[in-house]
C-alpha cells in the first residue's frame, strides 16, 4: 500500500470518479450504507469473476450454488445462529449511544490482544484501558450484554403478523442445506466443494472504517467436503491456506508485506472448529481481517442440519454402498466488499509525471491489474472534430465487444490521460488527424506512460496479448 494513501483520500477518490457513493445521499444518507457506482460495480464484477474462474471454472472438484437469502428460520436454530450470534454491547451511560466493546478494545489495543476476550471481562477492560466514548468522550460504561446480530423480519401478508424470518447473516448455511441435492444431482464424489456468492446481512453494532464493516455485505464462500478417513485435515487445511493466499496475492495483486496470516487462539475459535486462519490486510487503521483462509468445520454443520430436518445428509461412498459417513468440511470465506477495498487501498498511488511544458506534476495512478480494471481501453479523440470521431466512435464500439471500453472527448488530452489513471485504465488510444492519412493510433500505457504506434486494423490482436 503506498505511503501517500489514507482513507480520506480513497473515499473521496472513489466518490469523484463512480466507485462508491454513500447510500441514499439525497435524503441524508443511511448510516454505513455504500452504493456502488458505474466503475464500482465493474471493479466489483471482476473480482468476483476472477474468483469464481480460479476456484469453480479451473478445478474439477468444485460446483457453483445460488441460495436464497430468506431461509426456513429452523435453519438458523440448527446453525446455532438464533442462540449465539451475538457481539458484546455496550452502553455509554453519559450520551446512551451503544457500541461494540471489543471493536472499541481492537481499536486500542489490536486484534491480537483482545482475541477470545469474554463478555464479563469486557467492560472491565474497558475501564481499566481508560477507552473514552466515540461520541462524547467521557468514560463511563455499561457491563457489557449480548446483542444478537441478525436482522428479523415478518412473513405475511398482513401488518404486524406472521411468523418471524431472518435475513440471512451467512452465505455458508444455504451450502448445507442443499447438500443432499447437489450430491444426487451432480453425482459429486469427496472430495468435492460448493461455491457461492451472495449477501448477507449483519446488524452490527459498531460499523464503520468506509465498506470495511457494513451490514449489508457480499460473501464469496467455499465449503469442501472431504472424508476425514481417506483425507486428513492437516494437509487439506495448509492447502487451502496455500489457496487464497495465491487468490489475495496473485490475482487481486495485494503486496506479500500487506498480507499475513493469522491463527486463531484456541479460545477464539467457534465451539466446532478445530483450527481457523484469517488473511489479514494492513489497512490505514491497522492489520484487519480480509478472509478465513481456511476453517475446519468438522462435520457439524451436517450434523446439526440432520437432527434439527431429520433428513439423512450423510454421504454414501459410491465404491461401497454399505459405507456410510457424514463429510468433514473445510470453508475459506472471502469477504467481497472488504477485498475491493484492499484492492483500491493496495492500487492507489501518487507519483511524479512531465508536464506538456516540461516541469512535473503528481498523478494519482490506480495500478488495478489489468484483468480487474473496470475499464481495459480508454478511445480518446484528440477534439471533437467530426473527421476524429468518426473514427473514434466506430472504434470504440468494435473493441466494446471484447473489453470494456470508455469515449471520451471533452477536455484537454492531458486531462483525460489523467482521468483514465485515476479510474486505473490500462491503456488509451488516442485518434489524432494523422490518423485519418495513415490509419494508425497512439496507445499510452497506463504504467509506463510511453506511446507506440499502432495499426488500427492490428488493434484487436494487440490487446489480445496485453490483456
């Protein structure tokens, strides 16, 4: 992450330029909500293709699965979300605002220091930390009490009743419950793996630092089944590991001193989990969690589902009918919002450019890697003239088939170079009168800012190459 970048300068970055507005803005907002703009949900769909291509589309072991948000709500009962899914909340008993004790600790002391901290010990911390109140400073709090974090709603048509539902605060329970019907239908042999993508919903207490913890938040997530006899645990385990590090640091581009792993402590861990290692991001306000790089499940998520449906959901081994066992499951689980904004922190950098008049300026350069910009090709008529734009727009619409392309021809050349380097477009064309003699392009590379001559008619070919 460059030295130059804080968070007031991507959200500003990412306001001016279409990544990401504040939510209903035009009627003053919604607390921590995030929409995301033209170039946003671009940036958004890439990393998301990008995902899915490395862990569904180039591995034989793993299926895709679309679950629906709103769920049975015995599914949350079995999950053990509706018992204990739950934050420490406190109070301020100066201003009665409420936040969440530990995030306030992390915010002092770091993530490690207070890891697995119980609910009594909180307050107490609290004070003898001398933690002051968010909002008015004074420190004076509550004991600390358990705040259940999923949203509840009503089913039915009539106002005020119907039976309670849940917005779902996971992705993973859709996975299991659907179990049974991916292994009859596809006819999967462990060990194999469940991938989706989808929302889930959090009402968190304290969220904040930008789309770093929202309640409304995308999920990509994985659960590999596998057969703890044939396989064992450890080795699938530091795989996984060995797997979305690669994702985080290969395809999104995050920089190896960004990025650790880190395990957690044995009383940190969910009470059926035998191991859990996060990704964490150095972020602006310090090291955060970007992923579970793997967690060891157990066979608990089945089992529960089992008992609580009293539907058979154990495997039958296909080369032994009379062998019957219920999977062990291993779930790395990429948080999607918080994965852009390690990207946009990692790609945003300042450094010195010439000027047309010879001295220096800084540009603001957004290094995306090139398959995730969400523009490839910038087409750049040096005037509005109609002998360039109607070469221009022709062209920009033959390599729109291909690659996402943006026209632009208001402003100086010099502007909308520096516009595309602020949006992260790799290359831009640009059409000039020569071009109307000898059928050729200026292309500018976005990192090296040098120019090559190009062939229209070799255009395609060129980019095949390039992105």
């Amino acid at each position: 992450m460059s030295e130059q970048v804080t968070m007031e300068k991507i959200v500003a970055l990412c306001k001016q330029r279409g990544f990401v507005f504040p939510g209903s803005e035009i009627y003053g907002g919604l607390a921590n909500s995030w929409d995301y703009g033209p170039l946003g949900v671009e940036l958004k769909n890439n990393l998301k293709q990008a995902w899915w291509k490395m862990f569904v589309h180039e591995r034989l072991d793993m299926v895709g699965l679309d679950a629906a948000i709103l769920m049975n709500p015995r599914v949350w009962e079995a999950s053990g979300h509706v018992g204990s899914f739950t934050d420490p909340l406190v109070d301020c008993k100066a201003c009665h605002q409420r936040f969440r004790g530990d995030k306030l600790l992390e915010d002092k002391l770091g993530v490690d220091l207070v890891a697995g901290i119980k609910l009594e010990d909180v307050q107490p911390r609290m004070m003898l930390e001398k933690i002051g109140c968010p909002a008015c400073k004074k420190i004076d709090w509550t004991e600390a009490k358990r705040f259940n974090l999923m949203f509840k709603t009503k089913q039915g048509v009539i106002d005020g009743e119907g039976a309670d539902i849940y917005l779902r605060p996971e992705t993973a329970q859709g996975i299991f419950v659907n179990f049974k019907n991916v292994v009859q239908s596809q006819l999967m042999r462990l060990p194999f793996g469940i991938a989706q993508i989808g929302k889930s919903f959090r009402n968190e207490i304290t969220p904040g630092n930008f789309t770093f913890r929202t309640r409304e938040f995308e999920q990509m997530e994985i659960e590999y089944f596998f057969d703890p006899e044939a396989t064992p645990w450890e080795p699938l385990f530091e795989d996984w590991k060995k797997q979305t590090w690669a994702f985080m640091s290969e395809v999104v581009g995050l920089k190896a001193d960004e990025l650790r792993f880190r395990d957690h402590a044995a009383d940190e861990l969910s009470h059926y989990s035998k191991g859990t290692t996060d990704i964490e991001f150095a972020f602006p306000w310090g090291w955060g969690e970007l992923c579970a790089a793997a967690a060891y499940r157990t066979d608990y998520d089945l089992t529960q589902h089992a008992e609580f449906s009293g539907e058979n959901l154990q495997y039958t081994d296909p080369d032994d009918n009379k062998r019957k066992l219920t999977p062990h499951v291993i779930e790395p689980s990429f948080g999607l919002d918080r994965t852009l904004l390690a990207l946009l922190l990692s790609a945003y950098t300042e450094e010195k450019a010439p000027t047309a008049d010879g001295g220096e300026d800084v540009r603001v350069v957004m290094k995306f890697p090139y398959r995730l910009a969400p523009v490839k090709i910038a087409v750049l008529p040096l005037s509005k003239k109609d002998e360039l734009t109607s070469i221009s727009l022709p062209l920009a619409g033959r390599l729109s088939k291909r690659w996402r392309v943006d026209h632009h021809s208001s402003q100086s050349i010099g502007k909308r170079y520096r516009r595309q380097d602020e949006v992260g477009t790799p290359y831009c064309i640009t059409v000039d009168f020569d071009t109307i003699t000898d059928q050729a392009v200026t292309v500018r590379d976005r990192d090296t800012m040098k120019q090559e001559r190009i062939k229209i008619d070799e255009l395609e070919n060129y980019f095949s190459q390039k992105l």
